[in-house]
C-alpha cells in the first residue's frame, strides 16, 4: 500500500494491537477508508464488536489526518480524512515519481520466468502470442516488485515434430507434398523458397524478431539438444530400473501418480523423452541459481502440471521453488465467427498477423486482459478501433490527454501537493485511487494476476476523466495542486501500461 495509507493503517493497528486492513469503501457516504478489524477481533477479546469499534473510533479521531471517524453495521469503522492526509499522500507520489509502487530489496531474489516455448516448427500463433503477453507482464510485475527476473525460451529442437517439420520442408523443396502428419502451411512454402538448409535455425531467429516486435526481449534460449548431453551423469543419480526396455525413474516413491519414463526401450527409438529433457533442463536452471522458476505453459499441459515438482524433489531439491502457471486458449472473433486454428493444417492466425490486424499496443492489453484460466474470446473490430469503446484506447487517451495539460502548462507552473482546504469529490475520487496503486501491484505479482492492471487502468482513467470535465486545471485556483495531481496520474498511467508491454502516448 502507499506509505501514507501504511502509515494511517499502522497508527490503527497500534491502538488496537493487531494488524489492521484498509479498504476502500464502494459508496463514498461510508468514508474514504474502512476497516472491519473490530469484527474480527472481537470473538478472542470477548467484547461485541461494535463497542471494540468505538474504542477505536476514539483513537482514530486522535491520528493526525482523520477528520472523523464513525461506526457502522455490526462494527465496521469507516473513517474520513481530511485535506491534509491527501496532500502528503500526493507529496510523496511526486517524489517517487514513474518509481511509485515500485518495491526494492537489498537481497533480490533470482527468478525466471520461462514463457512461449513454443515448438519451432512455424511462426508464433495467437495462442503463443498470449503465453508471450502474459509471461512478459509477469516478469515485468516480478521486477517491479524488486526481483531480479530474467526470461529464458526452451527450444524443443529435436524429436518428432521438429523431424516432421524438417520432412516438410524438404518435401515442397522438392515440389512434394509433406509427409503424413507433416506441417501444411503457407509458411513452409515460405521457408522452402528461403534459405537452404536446415530450417529450424531459421525459424527460432523467425520467432525471436517477432518476440521483439512485440515487446518481448528473451534473455536466453535454451536448447532441449544441450539439455539432453547433461542426462548420462544425471541418470547415474536417480533411482532407476528398467522394463520392457525402457528405463523408468521411480517417482512414485515422492507421490507421482506413475514412475515416468525417461528414456525409451530401442523398439521404441531408444531416446530420451520429454520428462528426461525437463529434469536436466530443471538441474540446469537450479544450478544456475534459480530461486524460483516459473514455467508459463499452454492448458494442454494439464497432466504434467505436478511432475515439475516431483522433479524439484527427484533432484534434492525443494518442490516449492518450482511453479507452474496454465493458460487457456485464444478464440479469434471475425465478423462474429471464431477462426480455428491449427499449425499442422495451416488455418492459423498468426502473431504477426494479429499485431498488423489490431496493432501492437492493442495486441499486447487483449491478450492480458483475462486471467490465464480465462479463454480469451478477441474481437479483432473492437480491438482496431481507435475509439473510447476500445479500452486500451481509452487508458492511452487519458494519459496523451494529461501530458497535453501539463505542456501546456509549459514547465512555467509548478506542481505541489498543497491541497485547497476543501478536496472536491472527483479530487478525493482520483487520489483515492492513486494511492491503491501499490496494492494492486502487490496483489498482481502475488497472485500472478497482471490483469487487475488493465482492469485498474481503466478505473483510473475513468476517475481522471470525471475529474477533468468537473474541475478546471490551468487557471483554477487550486491550478498547482491539480497540476500535481495531474503528474502523478499520468506517471502511474504510464507505469500500468509498461508493466504489460503497451505504450503511452504524448499524443494521440
């Protein structure tokens, strides 16, 4: 939370001697803030809650910065505050600037967040496109909130569908079709009339620009090929056995629902499967000094959701390090009709179609706008409309709005934070809402739920605009302190629009 309502917060708490809550109240007439502590305390101190919250009532009126205090309900205590509070409030998101909210810690942890992955068998998809959009968002919020996060990409270059891939794009190299099972696209046509040789390469630098454009910068890839040179030395350390040719983990000894098997008997190939490739690669990040590693994984891969932690425990190490985060698929909405997609058949929407489509900007809030156990149902029209029927629009718009107030302003005007003696509603509105800011980029990196930020933008925004067509800025005589209001809106605009990839406008 802010330092302002920390500190109101603290002051409560140590006058009733336990943790105390602020919220704020949905209808305005029930204060700026509220708590129900009285409620939950009351039980164990054997009082009724109402008389534990007029206690309190008392000791609120005495914190500097609260006008009055009154019980409500069963118990609740809504508080009022007064100009005065709101004025430090605003003095000290002034000075932390586009850094309000943000969080530091002298000892970071390290986390990475691995995100796409996606087979390099074709360009991205939307559905990639969403794993891309969310992870970003996530790495974003991580470092926002003093981690030291880095993105990793895991290239499946080996195997069967990276074979299939290959066959396929020699195949119309030949003027053949694929083989059975082989990749269809316009796209293979592509990359056959491209450069010689082995295509994967080509595809995974493909991916990369793309990742680029939209605003996703991986630090590193890692290959399932170099991975898998790590496995001899590894297997010597697991507890293994071998059936019907294959060679078996035994895993059900630390609760997986079956022993996995790693490497396939010779009738069968005799390679490494994919579970072998995911505990080397798992070694591989822990012993680079991983203290959390976030893998960002299609919905599809909800049968292997709890193996990443038996593998945590396989390899000595603490399962809790390891989390997996699922996420639902992209329905593309064209004219009302949904467009299937399949990467095989070659009827896919891709990333970069999407992005020429809608743009980059609303390509990257769309695909973030839903929590990842939400289907995502994109309305290409909505989302190409430059109008404020467009959400990511209507944010972008406050903000060009806001920067178009203070220019003309000219740097001549100085912003403060001395409020009038009397806040009007939408002043009190929007610096409430401000002052949510921390706490909703808390909740977001804790929850790993970056879309509450577009969801607050927008809140914000509306609370701005309501501002803006009440209350005359430049010339007013309240003219330095809705300067300054002004400022630190448009900087946690700027500041929720970055943590999920989309740009904020001077102009629009």
């Amino acid at each position: 939370m802010s330092l302002a309502l920390e500190r109101l917060a603290g002051e409560l708490a140590g006058a009733v001697g336990a943790a105390v809550e602020l919220e704020r109240p949905s209808d305005p007439k029930h204060g700026d803030f509220a708590t129900n502590v009285a409620l939950r305390l009351a039980p164990e101190r054997r009082t009724s809650p109402r008389e534990l919250a007029e206690e309190l009532k008392q000791a609120a009126e005495r914190i500097r910065g609260v006008e009055r205090a009154e019980v409500a309900g069963p118990g609740f205590l809504n508080l009022f505050l007064d100009s005065s509070w709101y004025g430090e409030a605003l003095a000290e998101m002034l000075a932390a600037g586009i850094d309000y909210g943000a969080a530091s810690s002298p000892h970071p942890a390290r986390v990475q967040v691995e995100l796409v992955s996606a087979n390099p068998t074709g360009p991205l998809t939307v559905g990639s496109g969403r794993n891309a959009a969310y992870g970003d968002s996530l790495a974003r919020l991580l470092a926002f909130s003093g981690n030291e996060v880095a993105r990793e990409y895991y290239v499946n270059d080996q195997g069967t569908q990276i074979d299939l891939f290959r066959a396929s794009v020699e195949a119309r190299r030949r003027g053949e079709e694929p083989p059975e099972g082989g990749y269809l696209g316009d796209y293979v046509f592509e990359i056959a009339r491209g450069a010689k040789g082995d295509p994967v390469p080509a595809m995974i630098a493909s991916i990369g620009q793309t990742l680029e454009r939209f605003r996703v910068h991986i630090d590193n890839f890692a290959y399932q090929s170099e991975m898998e040179k790590r496995l001899p030395a590894l297997l010597e350390k697991l507890d293994t056995y071998t059936a019907d040719g294959a060679l078996f983990v035994r895993s059900t000894a630390l609760d997986d629902e079956k022993d996995r098997v790693l490497v396939r008997s010779p009738e069968r190939g005799g390679n490494p499967t994919y579970e072998a490739a995911d505990l080397a690669y798992l070694a591989d990040k822990l012993e680079r000094g991983f203290e959390r590693a976030i893998y960002v994984l299609g919905a599809d891969h909800h049968g292997v959701r709890d193996w990443y932690r038996v593998a945590a425990r396989l390899l000595g190490d603490d399962p809790e390090k390891v989390e997996v985060i699922l996420y639902q698929l992209v329905h593309i909405l064209e004219g009302g009709r949904t467009k299937k997609m399949s990467k095989r058949r070659g009827d896919i929407v891709l990333l970069d179609e999407l992005i020429e489509l809608i743009g980059l900007d609303a390509a990257r809030w769309y695909l973030v706008s839903r929590g990842p156990d939400q289907t995502i149902e994109l309305d290409v029209e909505l989302a190409a409309e430059h109008s404020q029927k467009n959400p990511v629009y209507y944010v972008q718009y406050a903000h060009a709005r806001i920067s178009s107030i203070l220019a003309k302003a000219g740097g001549t005007i100085e912003a403060n934070a001395e409020p009038p003696e009397e806040l009007s509603d939408e002043e009190r509105g929007l610096l409430k809402r401000l002052v949510e800011f921390p706490k909703v980029a808390h909740g977001a990196t804790e929850r790993r739920a970056p879309q509450a930020i577009p969801t607050y933008a927008i809140r914000l925004a509306d609370d701005f605009h309501r501002f803006y067509h009440h209350r005359r800025v430049i010339g007013s005589k309240a003219q330095s302190f809705r300067l300054g209001l002004c400022q630190t809106t448009r900087s946690v605009i700027a500041r929720c629009l970055d943590l999920i990839g989309v740009e904020a406008p001077e102009k629009m």
